[in-house]
C-alpha cells in the first residue's frame, strides 16, 4: 500500500502540520485525530490495516492530518475564547489548506472528501463536515459527542453556537446548507456502542435533530457490549468501508 508523508507551516495555526496519506487512488477519506493524539493515531492503533483491502484497491484513499485539541478544547490553561479562536483557525487550516491539497492530489476538480473521526475526532469531523456541507461528501462520526459547552467552563457567544453541532443545526434553517444536507447526498453515518465509557445518549440526540430538518442520516447504535476502545473502532470502521465503497 502507498503511504506519503508531507508537511508544511500553517501560517493559520502557526506551527508545521504533517499529512499521511494511504493509498494510490478512489475517493478521498480525510481523518481526523481523537483527543490529544497525532497524524499517525489510525495507523499506530491498526485501524489504517483494518480498510487496508480498500486503500490497497484503489476504492478509496485516506488522509490523516493533527488536530490542535491540546491547544484548543483539551487545553485547560486556554480561556473560553482562547479555545474558540484555535477551533476556528482549525476548520480555516482544513478548508483552505488541507482541503486544496486533497483536491489536487486527487486530480483536480470539486472533489468532496469524507470526513472521518472517532471520539473528539468525531466531534471535529461533524464539526466540520456539517458547517461545509457544500465541500465536503460527508461524515464518519464514531462515538462522539457534538456538544461542547462542557469546555467552556459556561461561557457562551456566537463563536460558540457556531462550533456547536447541537446548537446551529437546531436552528438550521437557510436557502444554501440545509438543501445541501436534505438533497444532496451527503453521507451522515452515527456510530456509538452502549457498553463502558460510550454515550450513546449523545449520537442519539444529533439524530433526533437531524431528522427534525429532513436530513437523511444513519444512526447505528451497536450493543451493549461495544465499549469506547479500538477494537471495536476496527471493527466499525471497514464496515462502513465496506458499505461505502463495495
């Protein structure tokens, strides 16, 4: 299997973020960190072998990129707006930086890769996917939670509620992203098993407002015991591999 490694500054983000890439060519997967981990995190806990037949077959090509949760919702040194202000140079860094590059490698065009994340990864892959339904092809969220006012120590503006999943898409109600997001056939798939450490409470409640607005979504609860681990991340995860790309 192909694997490339780049990097480059972020003027946005003031610091070199890397990029690894699987695979020679298909549709573009770009995945998204848990917690305080790095752009290799899905290739060190195996889940890059567990799609590894896709990547290889040329039926899909991933990226994985850092995140800035430790400067960001992890970083418990950070005043509220501090927090706030690195989630948005983040979604700046992926829109206009991460995402032009995908797009070229991919041989130009409009192309819409899916945005995978498990955990807090889940959180800024539905983050980001759900306030640029028109950029990207949609979301792989597993085991998330999409609500992060308990970072916030109870801070609360409009910086906020646009970073907020539960929040903006209650209120969604435009002429551009929520036809985009009931027509446009955007992929929305919710994981979370209900065994130790999961919240399932939590995917349940992004259903309920997804299909409040007409927005056509797979919510997949798997038993009782599935816990929050990668074992069962490596199990979820080709499966929708698996349904996703043949």
């Amino acid at each position: 299997m192909r694997r490339d490694v780049t990097s480059w500054h972020s003027t946005r983000l003031f610091q070199e973020m890397p990029l690894v890439a699987y695979g020679h060519y298909g549709p573009p997967i770009l995945m998204l960190p848990t917690a305080a981990a790095d752009f290799l995190e899905y290739e060190r806990f195996h889940l890059i072998d567990s799609v590894k037949p896709w990547l290889e077959n040329g039926k899909a090509k991933a990226y994985s990129i850092n995140s800035v949760n430790r400067l960001a919702l992890l970083n418990n040194r950070a005043a509220p707006w501090e927090k706030i202000e690195w989630l948005n140079r983040y979604d700046s860094y992926i829109v206009n930086e991460v995402l032009p590059l995908i797009r070229q490698d991919c041989g130009g065009g409009d192309v819409k890769p899916i945005v995978v994340g498990i955990s807090l990864g889940a959180y800024l892959a539905a983050n980001t996917f759900f306030r640029h339904p028109d950029l990207f092809g949609g979301v792989i969220a597993l085991s998330g939670s999409y609500d992060i006012r308990s970072y916030m120590d109870g801070y609360y503006n409009e910086s906020v509620y646009f970073h907020n999943p539960v929040d903006y898409l209650s209120h969604l109600n435009d002429d551009y992203h929520l036809p985009i997001l009931q027509h446009g056939g955007r992929t929305i798939i919710l994981f979370s098993g209900q065994g130790s450490y999961e919240a399932p409470d939590r995917s349940r409640r992004l259903s309920e407002i997804l299909h409040s607005k007409g927005i056509s979504h797979w919510l997949d609860l798997w038993g009782h015991d599935v816990n929050h681990d990668w074992p069962w991340w490596r199990k979820a995860m080709p499966h929708y591999f698996g349904k996703l790309f043949g």
